[in-house]
C-alpha cells in the first residue's frame, strides 16, 4: 500500500511491469523454450532491472536513517515473511504429491524446510523427485535472486558508508571489478556462478549511483517517454549479446528515466514481490497436472490466478510483516538521519514496498 505524498513516480507500475515481464518468460522457458520471441524475452532483462531499482530505494532507505539495527529490521521483515511462507507452502505441497505422502517424507521436508529459508533454494528444490520430469525440475524458479537480494542488503550500509566517504570512485570500483568477475566466469562456462553475487553488484550500484546523482537526472515528461522508449529498444536489442559496461549502463538509464521522469502512473498496492514469488509455482503446478496451455488462454488463467494470489498475499503477509518490521525498528531506537530529505525526495521517490 502507498503513501499518497510519494506518488509522483513510477516505481510500483515499473515493477509490476517488470514482475510480469518475468512471468512472460517463465510461461516459456519452463516447456523448454529458452530463446522465445518478443515478448516473451525479457525475464533476464527484468531482473536486472530489478536489482537496479532496489540498488536506488534501498539506499535511500539507508541513508534516511543510518542505523545498521533498524535498516537490517526492515529489511527483513520486508522480504522474509512471504518468501517463508511461499517455501512452506511448496514442502507441503511437494511431500503431498510424492510417492509417501507427507507422513513418508518427513526428514526430506525438514531438510527442504531448513535449507530453503537459509536461501540455499541450490542444494535441494525438490521433494521425492516430484519435479523431475519437468524441464525446470524446482518448483520455485525465481527464488534464487532472493539470497542475491539479501545479501545485497547486507553489503548496502557498508557501500553507502564507503560513498560518502570516498565518493564515485568507489562505485566505478566495485562496478569495474563485477563485470570483469562476471564476464570472466561466462568466458569460462560457469553461467550460474556467474550471475551470483558478486556479478551482479554491477546493477545495484548503478541503482546507487543513480539515487547519488538522482539531482542530475534531468528531463522533461514527453523527452523521457521518448528516452525511455528507445532506452528499452536498445536493452531489447542488447537483450542476447548483453554487452559488458554497455548493456548494464542501459538497463540503470532506462530504470532510472521511466520511474523518475516519465508521466507518473499510480497504483494503490504494489504486488510485484508476491506477483515474482508466486507465478513459477503456478505454472510448474500447471504442467505437472497436465493443465497447462501454451497460449493466449493459458497465459490469461495464469497471470489471472497470479495477481489474485499477490493481492491476498499483500494484505495478509506483507503488509503485516511490514508492520512489524517498522514496530521493531521503532523499539529499536529513534530514527537517525544524516540530513532531512528535501523536497524534491519526497516528491520523486516512493514509500513503496522496497523501501517500507
């Protein structure tokens, strides 16, 4: 739920339209179409997207206060009660369906169950092999960005800190020396170390850098709706060779036009966490039920049954764990500010999910 003083932006539709961008591509990828056509390509892309965005709003949330204590709480209770919920749900559901029921696949459970809330999604996604005749054989494919997320968090205080001490040059580092970390692993083969932490750290900080110079970004409505159209195309067309320095530069200036300067579009609730959490298992389900369709039809009943489950997981977890998050933070001690936000902040930048 927003705040209406922080509506003038476009963060909570860009995410939403992000989310859905990912479900679009899971639709496919998960019957075994890796390079599908327009617009179906753009999962990757949008999770680059959002790390860069949270580079931007979770710095802002650390720099309007400062204690690690109180940013840590928030942080927490920002992604942890759904994403917990979600792993639950899917070990009752996945030792349900496996030869034994749930009364044979205790131990496995707890080991899903212990492994999964520790991020560690890599080491067991599955329950009695239910999953395995599925082209993706876990039933939570977007999970593996959480643990990235997270410790990204971690490392925010730390970088922002380095920032304000060491200015730009910092971000040119950490930037430099993900990329090289990145492109080094793709040389060599290794494709899911490389997109781990640290290859990713290169969105983020341009999420950082952009909320540091966010005063420079400056267009007005009808220049940035153009510039952010041919920003996409260009991400669109660097979708496939994904460029070093060049493709990453362009996905932060799309980012960073369309939410902070393009005509604002609002939405009362942002569902885009529960939509990004929940639409893989919906489609796995789908398939290894056999009710899967690989058209419009399909796709419709899907997103369909997507957002009404993001709706309800909004107002009955996230919000709570919100809440609760901020009571803990406030117990905590009074908030710390390095400096009052300016009017222009509370104007461009949003007390959306991320940063509640």
């Amino acid at each position: 739920m927003k705040i209406a003083e922080f509506d003038n932006n476009n963060f909570t539709i860009l995410r939403l339209v992000l989310a859905l961008a990912v479900v679009l591509g899971h639709f496919k990828a998960f019957i075994g179409i890796v390079g599908p056509p327009w617009p179906f390509n753009y999962a990757s892309a949008a999770v680059d997207c959002f790390f860069v965005v949270s580079g931007y709003l979770v710095t802002l949330s650390f720099d309007r206060d400062s204690s690690f204590q109180r940013f840590y709480l928030r942080r927490f209770f920002r992604i942890y009660p759904l994403y917990l919920v979600v792993v639950i749900v899917q070990m009752f559901v996945l030792a349900s369906l496996a030869d034994g029921g749930i009364l044979g696949n205790v131990r496995s459970m707890m080991s899903y169950l212990a492994l999964n809330a520790i991020f560690a999604n890599f080491i067991q996604h599955d329950i009695g092999g239910v999953m395995r005749d599925l082209t993706d054989p876990s039933l939570n494919a977007s999970l593996w960005t959480l643990k990235i997320e997270f410790g990204f968090y971690l490392l925010l205080p730390f970088i922002w800190l380095g920032v304000r001490r060491y200015g730009i040059a910092l971000l040119v580092v950490i930037f430099a020396l993900s990329a090289i970390y990145q492109e080094t692993l793709r040389d060599y083969g290794q494709l899911q170390l490389a997109k781990q932490l640290p290859g990713q750290l290169q969105f983020f900080v341009l999420g950082v850098a952009a909320y540091k110079y966010r005063d420079y970004i400056k267009l007005r409505s009808d220049v940035a709706l153009i510039a952010a159209g041919v920003l996409g195309l260009a991400m669109t067309m660097l979708i496939q060779l994904r460029t070093p320095v060049v493709y990453p530069l362009v996905v932060a200036a799309f980012v960073m036009i369309t939410a902070l300067r393009t005509p604002p579009v609002n939405l009362r609730n942002d569902i885009s966490y529960g939509v990004y959490l929940l639409h893989a298992p919906i489609i796995q389900l789908s398939l290894l039920f056999g009710i899967y369709r690989p058209d419009w039809v399909g796709l419709t009943a899907i997103i369909a049954a997507v957002l009404v489950l993001a709706i309800c997981a909004e107002r009955w977890i996230e919000i709570p764990g919100i809440a609760m998050g901020r009571s803990l933070a406030k117990r905590a001690g009074p908030k710390t500010r390095r400096q009052a936000p300016s009017e222009r902040d509370r104007v461009l930048v949003p007390e959306t999910a991320s940063t509640r």
